[in-house]
C-alpha cells in the first residue's frame, strides 16, 4: 500500500476532531516601502511555536514519498508549529512569504494524487517547500506546479499522540514586490486566485466564495466566523490605502486595529460551529521590505522581534530563534497559572 493511503487510513478516524480546531486570518498590505502583513493563529489548544533560523544550501526533503529534494537557495526565518511538524509561517531573505491555514473537507479540499514520474511535496510542506526554494510568488506558483501537492499526514497534533492527521489547508503566498496568491486544491486540482482579494483570507468556505461576497460589498458582521473576521480585515486594511499610508512603521503600527477586528480572541463563541472557541495563540506581523518579524503571542504581554540579523544566513543550518515560554499550556492553562 502507497505511504500516502496508509496515512489517510490512520487519519479518517480522527479528522472530525480536526475540523473544528483551526481558524486564522491574514491581512497583507502593500503600498510604496508599506510592505506589511499581519497574520493570526486561531487554534482550540496550543502549537509551541517555535521560531526558527534557516540559512542557505540546507537539504531539505519535502515528502518521503518520491518526494523533491533540494538544497535550500534562499535563508528564511520560519515558525514552525507542533514541534517541526509543518511550517506555518515564514519569510526568506528576498522577502517571499509563505503561510499555511485551515480550509475543511466540506469545502472541498483534496490534494493531488500521487502519479508517476510528477515529484511530491507534502500538504504539511509546501510553506517550507517555497521559502527554500523561490524569490517571487511567480516563481513559487511555477514551482508548485511541477510537483504533486500529495496529502501525507502531519503528526504532533496536540491530542492525537501517534496519530498522522489529513492536513485540511490552503496557502497564501505574498513577495515583496506585493504580488499575492491564495492556493487550494480543490477536488485535486490546483486552484490560484491572484486579484487584490487573495490580499485577505480565512477559512472556509472555498476561496471564490469569499472573492463574490468582495463583488456583493457584503458587510461583515461581528461573529468570528471566517467570512466576518476576512471581511473585518479587508475593511480596516483598505482603509490604510484610501488615506495613503507608504511610511513602514505608520502602517505596522496601524495594522494592530486589522489585528483586533480580526482575531478569535480568547473565549468568543463561533455560534456556527457549535458555540466553538478558537483563542488566538500569537499574531504574527511581518514586514517584507526590512525582512523583520513580530511574534505576539497570548502567554505574554511581550512582543518577540526577528530579523535576519540573528543568524548566519550563509551557513547551512537551523538556528532556534525563539521558544513559547509556556510549552503545552492552552491559553486557559496559561490564565489559571499566571
């Protein structure tokens, strides 16, 4: 049997759990040296986010099932959740971003199938997949579609010890020449969005349902449900360009009002998902013109800076940046012991 249907086979029995776990948004702004990106994680538990350091020429291998391999071009600063299970988030040194959120089954996601003589990139990889290896999100698409994007299981799934999960997710890609790009496979194939809207994203449903509620001027409304906290994010980031924000700091600074419309808080209700919680476990606010990172998590009133400065980007190695200084704890946990 396939490694890749042995994975699935494990994973059937759990991804119900799975599917009500995830919910996050991003907000990516560009305008003049304004190159800045805001980013929440809204998981129902913890990740232990780790934040990493990758310098070039490191081998990398990308599904262990006939899977691409490469020495990595580019240095990239990367947040890894679950221990190294998957790349959530990261930045390279030429300011290509690559990040990974939830996208559930009932929106029809299905990864590619494994054909012969098409090399694989795992579901769980294609975020560490594109920092490596590309500087724009051109060629980041050329890349993916020379591969199989193949839907191996991730492991360390707070919960499920010993357990490989189905990776229900779709991607957003965004450089620092403000191209953008949202990916799903859809019923197995390849879906890109690059409009303005792909600027924007959440969860489910599919992304073009998202892109008609832009073309009806849908307002949003005040639950966390992804549509609503997309529609939050698109109309407070919109408003930085309708009053012409170019300067780097004015616009990160301003993207805090995008985080707090956006974000699933810490005990809010989604009352279409039986009155679930998602708390926000840390955002992340990059800028892509100064190649620098901001990581504020929930644990911690303080925010952790990165940059490239903090390792040695020509040396074939992974440096640990940062840790979450509550290992294992929910944000519940963290509440009861601080």
């Amino acid at each position: 049997m396939n490694k890749t249907l042995i994975v699935l086979t494990i994973a059937a029995s759990t991804f119900g759990t799975m599917q009500t776990a995830n919910a996050c948004t991003t907000a990516a702004y560009h305008n003049g040296e304004a190159q800045i990106t805001m980013r929440t994680m809204d998981w129902n538990g913890y990740d232990n986010a780790t934040v990493v350091g990758e310098g070039r020429g490191m081998l990398n291998r990308y599904s262990e099932t006939d899977g691409v391999s490469t020495k990595a071009k580019y240095a990239a600063i990367k947040i890894e959740s679950f221990g190294d299970a998957t790349v959530a988030e990261g930045i390279n040194e030429k300011g290509l971003e690559a990040r990974i959120l939830y996208l559930g089954t009932d929106a029809g996601t299905e990864f590619q199938a494994d054909t012969v003589d098409v090399p694989n990139v795992d579901a769980g990889q294609v975020p560490n997949f594109v920092l490596d290896n590309f500087a724009t999100v051109t060629e980041a698409l050329e890349g993916l579609k020379a591969v199989d994007v193949i839907p191996t299981g991730i492991t360390g799934i707070p919960g499920h010890k010993d357990e490989a999960l189905y990776p229900p997710v779709h991607y957003q890609l965004v450089d620092a020449s403000g191209n953008v790009a949202v990916v799903e496979y859809i019923g197995g194939e390849m879906k890109v969005y690059t409009e303005h809207g792909a600027s924007y994203m959440s969860n489910d449903p599919a992304f073009d349902y998202h892109l008609n509620l832009d073309k009806e001027q849908v307002e949003p409304n005040a639950t966390i449900r992804a549509a609503d906290r997309r529609l939050r994010a698109k109309r407070v980031t919109e408003e930085l360009y309708q009053r012409g924000v170019t300067n780097s700091h004015q616009a990160l600074i301003s993207m805090k009002a995008t985080q707090a419309t956006s974000l699933s808080g810490y005990n809010q209700q989604d009352p279409y998902l039986d009155n679930a919680t998602f708390p926000t476990l840390w955002t992340v606010f990059t800028d892509r013109a100064n190649k620098t990172l901001l990581l504020d998590r929930a644990h911690t009133f303080t925010v952790e800076s990165y940059s490239f400065e903090m390792f040695d980007g020509g040396e074939s190695a992974r440096v640990v940046l940062g840790e979450n200084p509550t290992p294992n704890a929910n944000f519940t946990q963290a509440l009861t012991t601080h």
